[in-house]
C-alpha cells in the first residue's frame, strides 16, 4: 500500500494514456457530440414541423421545469402501483445523474479552473468525498440495471413485451449495464495499477475489485521489451503481457468507445426519452383529458388525415413513450379483450411517422380495416376512461391523440352503426334515447312534491338532470332519490324540462366535435336566461363537460355559421364565476350544514364503492362521495382499484352505446373484484356508484355475469334517501315495481 499525506491524495485522469491517444480520445468526443447535437436538432426541428398546439405549453417556464423536476428526480410516477419499478427507475436516474455530474466534475476542473486560473480543486478531502460519492451512487446504479434486467430477461414482465420491443431494447440495457460495471472494473484495475495507495479505500467497490486482482496475483506492469530496428534502439514496457497495467488501457479504451456509442446513440433511439420524456413533463397540460382542445369553426383542424394533422406535442409524446407498458396494464379495454392496447397506438403513430420521414409509403391514418396505420375498431375500444394517462411516469396524452384519430373516424363515416343511431336521435331530439323532449322531466311525475321549472323562478341549485336518469327506468329512481334529497334538505332547486338537452361529452369523445359545440351553444344560451346560484349536475361526465369544457369554447367562432342554432357570443364562465357541482359535492356540504338529519347510524350495511372515471380521475374528486357513504352508517370496504385506480364501468368513450366480444365484461370483472377481492368478499351487499352510465353497466354485468344473487347495485342517493327515512317520498318502491 501507498501512503499519501490526505491534503494531497487524488489520481491521474489519464493513465497510461499516451499523447497520441489523448488526441485520439478527444477528437472522438468532437465526433461523438457532433452526431449527438444533429440527432437532437432533427429531433426537435420535427416536433417544428407539427401542427401549432391549442394549449399554452411553455408558459411560466421556469415554474414548469421546476415542477417537471420535482416529477421526473422523485420518480413519483414510477412509484404509483409498483415499488419495485420505482425503486429500480430511482437508482438508475440517480446513480446515472450522479455519474454524469461527476464526469462533468472532471471536465469542469481540468478545462476551466485548471487551465484559465491555475486552481485545481479534485484532490484532499473533496476528492475523497467524491470517489466514496461515485461508488456509492454507481453502484445504485448497477443494482437497478440488474434489477431491470432481471425483470425483463428472468421474470418476463408482460408489461415490458409486446409488438414494439425489439433489439433497441436489448442494446439499451446492456450498455447502461456494461457502463455501469466497465467503471467499476476499470477503477479496480487503475486503483491496483498504482499500488493500492491507502486512501483509495474510499472507492470501496473498485478497492474491493483491486483486492480480487491482488488475490490472483496480477501482474502490476509488463516486462520490458528491447529491440534494435534500423541500428536504432527501442526500449518500452510490453502492452501484450497480462498485467494490471495493460488491464487497466483495455478497459479504458472499451469503456470510452461504449460510452462515445451512447452518448451517439441517444437521439436516434430509446435513449432519448431520457431527453424528450423530461420535455413532455414540462410541457404537460394539467388538465389534460378533462378538457380537449378548444374546437376551431374550421372542425378539419382537428382531425387526422394525415400525421402532419397532429400537433408537436402530440409528435413529442409518441418520442417520450418508453414501452413500459403501465398504460397497458390498466387499460380496461385491453383487459376485456378488446382491440385496444394504448402503448401499441402510440407507438404505430410514431413507426408511421419515421417511416414516412425516411421516404415510406403513405398510407391512410385509420380506417375499418385494410392497410390503414389504426383500424377502427381498435379506437372503438376506448372508453376515455384516462387511466393510461394516469399511469403514465411520463405524462403522456393519450386521450388527446385517441380524440383527434375518432374525429377523423366520425369524419369518415367509419363510426359503428349504433353510434351513429346514437348521433341522430341527439340531432332530431336533443337527448341519445330518441324519445320525446316532452317526456324528459316525467320522472318526477310521481312524486309528492312539484319540481320548479328554472326558467321561470330563481333558484339556488339548477340542476341538470341528464339523459339517463331522465329517460332510463333505473336511472329514473336516481333522480326521485336526489330530488327528494334536495326537498328535505330544504334548498330551492329546479330543472329546464323540455329545454334541456344531452351535455355533448361522450360524442365528443367518440369525434362529433359539431354536434357538441350545437348541444354547448343550446346550453349556455339556455342558462343566460335564468337565474341561479350553482349547477348541479347527476352525472360525472356532465358535470366535466361544464366545468371543464364549455368554458374552453369560443363561441364567437360560430357565431356566422348558420347551422349553429345559437346567438351566444361570449366565452362562457371563463372566470370561473359559475360553481359547477356534481350532486355528491352539494349534497356533502348539505349534510356538514346540518341540513340533512344524519347521525351515521342509520344504516348498517357492508357496501363497496366504485369511483366513476369522470369524478375521480377526470376531476380528482375521491371524498364527497365517501362522505355520504359513511354519513349513512354504511361500512365501506374499498376494492384494491380505487381512487385513481378505479377499473372503469367500461360506459366510457361510447361504449355504453356499442356492443363488443369481451371476455370478460369491464362491468363483470369489476363486480367480480367486489365480491372476491376485498376484505368483506362475499359479504358486500351493496355495489355502490354515483354515475348514471355506471348504474346502467353494473345492473347489466350483474345480470350477463350471474351475479343477480350475491349484490345490489346502488346509487350514492338511495343510501341516503333510505339513510332519512324518505323512500316513500321518493317513490323507490313504485319505480321497482
């Protein structure tokens, strides 16, 4: 061992790195960030080339990368459902950042500090807390590649396998490992080479490869070679012998070239998402998916002909998709055996995309099958639910790209033929049964006490009713329950009848943009003309199109087109001024108030509670409905997918009104999930939702999975109808005959 005075300890950058090589070196570095600086701006020019983005994605920037860091360095995202990928993702980012600042350490003193004042700053105690630093982290690093690779190789995660995975997968992670162990095995030759001085201890996993090397005993140098050519003598030490010295240049020289690799590499495959997944956390809309992009009188804007119709960020997503596969894995339209697999058509629009950038064929978007990039089929699938982008780590928009590829879908004609049943009975009648305007408020027919029409009195609550608890006979008692909530609880409330229409979102979302915007327009002409303090609304998807969506429209834009049956001009509630409620929130603060007599005794039954995707993951809203549950006395036993993980109804995005081969049901599994996966199993009595398309679902996957025996299917306001003793008032017993 060496023994070095600790002020003075440090080492060589470059040993046994002659003059020419050094120069080698270096021009592979110019070589190297020159092809990694093309790579990023054909990147980047790309994302130039898309279409302009309707949300404002760079604005308070410095705010946005902060908060993008904050994401991105606590690997939150990654943690969400899996430890294992969290803790395996976090040793990884931080052991390579750590690794990455410390070459960067290196290079800042040796061509800074160093070479402009003299000041040369890795040595003593910095040194050494650097070396201990860079071992530790290095091999956090190393353990997480190893833990990577055995999740991918050993345990064959399905997440991680699929129609995308290809060698670009392999290399990826088997240089991350080689970089990882080629440090650590050319810190253990260079620490033996020099005589295993005292204070290298510090680098414990390179000290303890020297000890190996010293156990084997390794020559330190070769032996020296001497030669005469020419009349001309030559002396040097022999770079062919085995011996620590030449050990240590091997290493180093395949270390550097696999690192100058990747460092190359970076822009032209998977390892760029290290680059483009950061940009697409910085750029993320926080309200993505509750809100889709304002809708231009020109709809063609919004569609996708062709891929020069998606915007740069929409192109930036599909770079930032790292085939994880967590969106996969909660995709309730995969799990039912439906065409769908989000990942895949993320990844289809971007093989499309640099296919056609490297002079492919062109080839149509979507269509009903053929050759097209997506079939229609697969887009039917999706039930808007948001849980892929929930899941995501990278904050990928799916639903914003899926919405654009249903527009051109619906644009096309190539929408089923119960859609498009779906879209003429809200065209000729306003609401998606096809009935009779007239008839929209007869559910209150039989009830004790007269319902104010909003149009003609004021009123605190103007309650839109919706579609399915006004024309569904299930639905119906739902809406008895909740007026006669609102009675007891003495609040004005009222209705617009015959003047109310379907809310416009799930068309929407299936890519009947104009039809929307008729339904918004109808909507909000209609409510100028009354006068009321909040609007309450039953149905989650209703309540986020209102407070989410109209007041993104720009109604001044239709205001010369002559198909649009309304005069409004203004952007309606975009400062907020409105409070949009769904009814669980209003009746929650009702019952904190005191206004509704309720101890939490009243009832005694075991229940379970399914978080409609619109109210939870769409608006966050996990507590209100809770609430009420236990303001009941109910005994509430979570599922193990609630709140944001909720498994959606499979209602979504069109699917309440299209009819899929599914094994098994959305609706099946997730009763299924009641009865077998929670504490209670079998003694849940209650499936309780508080969504009107949720009730219709469950009642029909109770039936379809024979379950009518084992659970009822409850809304939130029956329980608490029948928690103050107010049935017959609302009339439940009339309904169910």
């Amino acid at each position: 061992m060496n023994v070095v005075a600790q002020s003075d300890v440090g080492r060589e950058t470059y040993l046994g790195i002659s003059n020419v090589e050094y120069a080698l070196f270096y021009l592979l570095v110019v070589i190297t960030l020159t092809v990694l600086t093309y790579g990023v701006y054909q990147r980047f020019k790309r994302y130039a080339e898309g279409d302009d983005d309707p949300f404002a994605r760079l604005n308070d920037l410095p705010n946005r990368i902060a908060a993008a860091a904050k994401i991105v360095l606590s690997n939150e995202k990654q943690f969400n459902r899996d430890l294992y990928g969290g803790l395996m993702h976090s040793f990884i980012l931080w052991g390579f950042l750590t690794l990455l600042i410390a070459t960067l350490i290196i290079g800042f003193e040796q061509y800074t500090t160093e070479l402009l004042f003299g000041i040369v700053f890795w040595e003593g105690d910095f040194y050494l807390a650097y070396q201990f630093m860079v071992d530790a982290m290095g091999l956090l690093f190393v353990v997480g590649i190893g833990m990577a690779i055995y999740r991918r190789y050993w345990v064959k995660n399905h997440r991680l396998w699929g129609r995308h995975t290809s060698n670009e997968d392999d290399i990826f992670i088997w240089t991350l490992f080689g970089l990882g162990v080629g440090g650590f095995l050319l810190e253990g030759a260079r620490i033996y080479a020099t005589g295993m001085p005292d204070h290298e201890v510090v680098s414990f996993v390179g000290y303890g490869i020297a000890i190996v090397l010293q156990a084997i005993d390794l020559p330190t140098t070769g032996a020296a070679v001497e030669a005469t050519v020419n009349g001309v003598e030559y002396s040097a030490v022999s770079s062919l012998g085995y011996n620590a010295e030449t050990l240590h240049w091997l290493i180093w020289w395949k270390h550097s070239l696999l690192a100058f690799f990747f460092i190359a590499w970076i822009p032209y495959a998977k390892p760029f998402h290290m680059l483009s997944s950061f940009a697409n956390v910085v750029t993320r809309d926080e309200n993505a998916g509750a809100r889709l992009p304002n809708v231009p009188s020109d709809l063609d804007a919004t569609n996708a002909e062709s891929i020069d119709d998606f915007t740069w960020k929409e192109i930036l997503d599909q770079d930032a998709c790292t085939k994880c596969g967590r969106c996969s894995s909660v995709c309730p339209a995969k799990a039912s055996d439906r065409p769908l697999d989000p990942r895949n058509v993320i990844l289809d629009l971007k093989k499309y995309r640099e296919d056609l950038d490297a002079d492919g064929e062109e080839k149509p978007i979507i269509a009903d099958g053929g050759t097209s990039v997506i079939n229609t089929e697969t887009m039917e699938s999706c039930m808007a639910c948001m849980a892929c982008m929930d899941a995501c780590p990278v904050e990928i928009e799916h639903l914003q790209s899926f919405t654009r590829l249903n527009r051109q879908m619906t644009d096309q004609g190539d929408v089923s033929s119960s859609m498009q049943d779906v879209f003429q009975n809200v065209m000729q009648d306003g609401n998606t049964f096809g009935d009779s305007p007239r008839n929209r408020a007869d559910w209150a027919d039989d009830l004790e006490f007269d319902v104010t029409d909003a149009r003609e009195e004021e009123v605190d609550y103007l309650w839109y009713v919706g579609d399915y608890p006004s024309y569904d006979e299930r639905n119906k008692q739902v809406a008895r329950s909740l007026a006669t909530i609102l009675q007891e609880a003495d609040v004005s409330f009222g209705i617009l009848f015959d003047d109310e229409k379907y809310d416009g979102n799930d068309i929407r979302r299936v890519g009947e943009e104009f039809l929307y915007v008729e339904l918004a327009g109808h909507h909000v002409e209609t409510w100028e003309d009354c006068e009321f303090d909040k609007i309450v609304c039953t149905d989650p998807h209703s309540y986020n199109t209102f407070k989410n969506e109209y007041p993104e429209l720009d109604f001044e834009e239709f205001a010369d087109d002559p198909m649009m049956p309304f005069d409004y001009t203004d952007d309606w509630n975009a400062d907020g001024e409105i409070d949009i409620y769904h009814w669980t929130q209003a009746v929650e603060e009702l019952v904190e108030n005191g206004a509704l007599d309720l101890n939490g005794t009243e009832l005694d039954y075991t229940v379970t509670y399914h978080d409609p995707c619109h109210l939870g993951r769409y608006n966050d809203e996990y507590e209100a409905p809770r609430e009420l549950i236990r303001a009941t006395g109910c005994e509430l036993d979570e599922m193990p997918r609630n709140r944001a993980n909720s498994f959606c109804c499979g209602g979504g995005g069109g699917g309440l009104w299209m009819d899929f081969e599914e094994e098994p049901k959305p609706s099946e599994e997730r009763i299924r999930e009641a009865l077998e996966d929670t504490d209670a199993g079998a003694g849940i009595e209650k499936f309780v939702v508080a969504c009107p398309m949720c009730m219709t679902m469950y009642e029909d996957g109770r039936k379809t999975g024979g379950y009518e025996d084992d659970i009822e299917v409850v809304d939130i306001a029956e329980l608490v109808v029948e928690a103050i003793g107010a049935e017959e008032k609302a009339k439940l017993e009339v309904a169910a005959d």
